[in-house]
C-alpha cells in the first residue's frame, strides 16, 4: 500500500485484509504486505528491491495510482519495468468503468521486471477486490510466459 495517511495512522488501512482474502479464493497467499509513503524514489527502490529478491512472482502495489500530487506508482512501476502489459490495465479499467466513472482516472500499469510481474492496483478495498477479479484467473498463465519457477501451490504475491 502506498498511502501517507495510512503510514502516519490518519486513516486505517482497510485493503490488506480484502487483498489476503480476494488472494485465498483463488487459492494464492499473500507472502508480505508494507505501506510505503508517497515518494517515487521509495517505491522505486521497493519495487527493485522485491524483483531482485526473486522469491515472488507477483508485486501488487495497492494506492498511489490516481490523479493526486502525490500519486507517483505508475511513474515508479515504470522506471523498474523492462516490459509494460498494457492489455492489464486496460482490462481492470474497463471493467472498473462499468461500475463507477472515475475508474478513467485511474492510472494503473502493469509490466514485467526479469521474472516478476508488477500490476498497480487501486487504494480502495472496492477497486483492489474487483480489480483482483479481472487480473487473478490469468497470473497463473502469466507467471508461466515470464518462466518464474515455483509452481501454482507455491505461488505467493507480494
């Protein structure tokens, strides 16, 4: 999550236990969760770090993504990528548009960094269950394409 106000305990976090739950119903687990501040040069490193680490196929950033000041995840997601997906973002827009208009502020991407694949979600439990919904039946297939070696009963998202 990448939220200051969540950081500084202004305002609860009510989105890591929709993602942990949304993640076992599809039979994944969520093998850690931080909250970040609204700093690009942070998330950058984040990202590059949880990459390099190589233990998960998956980072799900959750925040951060729309037209604030302080929204800069897609700008960090894309300095660490090597490939952007944009078929992902435009799936979790779409359906996203169906429910609610201000889903075309959204500013999510998703890319590929070496064996890890990084989807940008929204900062609202709403928007990162239903966008859950749309990206979490093809990670396995994604996973799979990127050669990432653990196996479906392994996976784990960070």
């Amino acid at each position: 999550m990448v939220s200051n106000k969540i950081l500084s305990g202004e305002e609860p976090d009510n989105c890591s236990k929709i993602l942990a739950d949304t993640l076992t119903n599809y039979q994944m687990a969520l093998l850690s969760y931080e909250v970040l501040p609204d700093e690009r040069e942070t998330i950058v490193q984040r990202l590059q770090a949880l990459c390099q680490a190589g233990t998960s196929p998956v980072v799900l950033t959750l925040g951060g993504t729309g037209v604030r000041p302080t929204d800069w995840v897609p700008e960090a997601t894309r300095e660490v990528i090597d490939k952007e997906i944009p078929g992902i973002a435009e799936a979790m827009r779409a359906e996203s548009l169906k429910k609610v208009r201000t889903a075309m502020l959204s500013r999510g991407i998703a890319g590929i960094k070496d064996k890890t694949v990084i989807i940008n979600l929204p900062g609202s439990p709403k928007g990162v269950k239903e966008n859950c919904e749309v990206i979490l039946p093809l990670l396995d297939h994604i996973v799979q394409k990127i050669g990432f070696s653990k196996t479906k009963k392994d996976s784990a998202f960070s």
